[in-house]
C-alpha cells in the first residue's frame, strides 16, 4: 500500500516525509522516498534553516536547499519550505548578535525575502515563523523578540508574501496540538495578524508525540484553528517511545499514527501530514533524547512497523 496514493483518496489530502541531504545516498531509503505515490510532499530537515542558507551576514548559500527542491521537482512531489526564522540553528552572528530594533528588522527582513524568492514557485508552503511561543503562553525571549518585540512576526511574513504571493504563508510549532496556553497564544496571534492585513494562511501542528500520551481534543483544537481563517498542516509527525520497543508500545503507536491521521481526515481545511522522516535510521529522536526513538513508521531496516498500518487505517 502507498500512503500518498491512500491520502488522496478522499479528500485530496498529501502525505509526506522530512527528509536530508546526507541521507540522499541510501539506495534502499531513496527507493520509497522517491515514489510519490508514498510520498507527495518533501521537507528539507536541515539545509533550508538560516545556518545553512545565510552563514555571513548577505552571503547566501542555497546548495544543499536546491538539492531537496530539485528532488522535489524531479519526483512530482510538494515541497514544504522549513524556515525562515527560528531560534535554534542560527548562524552565530545572528545569536550571538546585538541589533537595535531596526537592524534585527532588516536583518529578518533581507533574510525571508531573499531565501523565499530564491524558491519562488517551488515551495508550496513557508514556515515562515518557527516555536516562537514558550509553552504558557509567552513570547520565546531569543535574539528576534529581544530585538524587536513581535515585530520581526509580522515583517517576516510581509516580506516572504512579497517575495513568493503563491507560496502559503505559516506558523509552526510543537505542544500546540491540544487546546492549551501555547495553542490560546498562536489563536489570538492569527487573530491579532489577521486583523493587521498581516499575511498568514496556515498553522503547522508540528506532532511530536510520545506513545500513548496524545494530547486529548485535537480535532476540537484544529477546528478551533480552521474557524480563524487558516489551514492547518501536521508538519512534523512522529511518536517516540523509550526503548526498547515491546509489541505493546508498538500496538499503542499504531493506534496513536491512526489517531493523528484520522483527526487530519476528519477536519476540512487539515490539509495534509508530514512525518520528521520515515525511518528510525534517519530519526532526530535519540539524538535528543536518550533511551528514546523507535519513532517513525518504518524500522532502521527500512521495514514498515505497525504504525504504517496505522496510517492507513487513519486515512480510510
Ligand atoms: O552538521 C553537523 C555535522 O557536521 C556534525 O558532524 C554532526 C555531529 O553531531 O552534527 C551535525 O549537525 C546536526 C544537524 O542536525 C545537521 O544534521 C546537529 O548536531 C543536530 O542537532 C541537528 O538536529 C536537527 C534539529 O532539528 C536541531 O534542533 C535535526 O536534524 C532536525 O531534524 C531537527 O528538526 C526540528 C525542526 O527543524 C523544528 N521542529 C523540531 C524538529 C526536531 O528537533
């Protein structure tokens, strides 16, 4: 069975994976990455964040981004654009800078509008703002808002509109999934946009879950979402356990995989979902968090777990 090809089915729904440039040489993994009928959509993991495209102030280096997008074309595949401003896997003169407001504006403002425009046409969806909230609820205090307030939100997304008007314009966060104080602060955050003429299209429910404990409500949560005007996007799927793995943690995985899927399914305007890779070979899990992993819906082996058939059983 092919996940793209099972998504599609109903509601035109895509399905797609995170992928990375060091990983390109597997043979075995490139096998089912590049058949999109199980995979219609790509995210760069890594080669598209501000360390990898803009290490010197101007100086742009867009190699290993064009290596994902040019798969992406290559493969009649989605490509998710991941991201323009995020506190975490900056270049050091951006987080160890100190900038007035006006400066860290321009320096956003060059940043966004540069690397949108250089996928121009490619990118179905920016994450143009990534975690920018603490989970209560308040502001992330890194070099952006310490700078500037939450002015560089609205001047990220002017200049990524500006820079791509097709490409869909998004929010994307973790522990955003249940009603919650972080999911309350990115509601009141599109409201807030939206009545600015701020352009924002979609929120991106990141998905890092651990098995078992899903928050409740999430299919009450994405509605919440849609009724403010966006899309939302399950952009980074996947559900860690600590190892090792039992046939009962993989048993509740399953069940956790078809949950997910079938919230997305059920709720017009949830467009698609993303795993943060297919395989636990290639999983950022255990680099993380020790003792965990097992995370994804195919084995180290490359060979489909029961979270697979989760996955289908969540999208029929
Ligand atoms: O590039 C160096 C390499 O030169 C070095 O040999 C190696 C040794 O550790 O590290 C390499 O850098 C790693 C980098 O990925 C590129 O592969 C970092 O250590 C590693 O920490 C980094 O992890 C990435 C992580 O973001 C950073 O926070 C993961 O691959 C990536 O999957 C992960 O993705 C994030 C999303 O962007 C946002 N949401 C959460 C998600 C999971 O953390």
């Amino acid at each position: 069975p092919e996940l793209n090809t099972i998504a599609k089915q109903h509601r035109k729904l895509y399905f797609g994976t995170a992928t990375d440039n060091p990983e390109l040489n597997d043979t075995a993994y490139r096998a089912i990455l590049d058949d999109n009928r199980m995979f219609g959509q790509i995210t760069p993991a890594n080669s598209m964040k501000w360390f990898a495209t803009e290490p010197s102030p101007g100086e742009f280096t867009f190699h290993d981004g064009d290596v994902i997008a040019n798969l992406a074309k290559k493969n009649r595949q989605l490509l998710r654009g991941h991201n323009c401003v995020w506190h975490n896997q900056l270049p050091d003169w951006v987080s160890t800078g100190t900038f007035t407001e006006k400066e860290i504006l321009a320096v956003v403002e060059r940043h966004c509008e540069t690397l949108v425009r250089h996928y121009r046409g490619q990118v179905y969806a920016w994450d143009v703002i990534n975690e920018v909230f603490n989970d209560d609820g308040t502001f992330r205090q890194d070099v952006f808002f310490n700078s500037s307030g939450s002015k560089f939100i609205p001047t990220a997304f002017h200049a990524a509109r500006r820079a791509d008007p097709h490409a869909k314009l998004y929010a994307n966060d973790f522990n955003i999934e249940g009603p919650n104080a972080k999911s309350a602060a990115y509601q009141n955050l599109i409201k807030t946009l939206k009545k600015e003429g701020v352009p924002i299209d979609g929120i991106g429910f990141q998905s890092h879950f651990i098995v078992g404990e899903l928050p409740p409500n999430i299919k009450e949560n994405m509605e919440a979402f849609t009724k403010l005007g966006v899309e939302v996007a399950v952009t980074e799927l996947d559900v860690r356990m600590t190892l090792p793995e039992t046939p009962e943690l993989l048993a509740q995985q399953r069940k956790d995989y078809e949950t997910v899927i079938s919230v997305c399914q059920a709720v017009k305007g949830c467009i698609g979902v993303t795993v943060w890779d297919f395989t636990d070979k290639f999983s950022w899990v255990p680099g993380t968090f020790a003792g965990q992993g097992a995370a994804c819906p195919w084995d180290e082996n490359l060979k489909e777990k029961p979270g697979f058939f989760g996955i289908i059983d969540g999208f029929n």
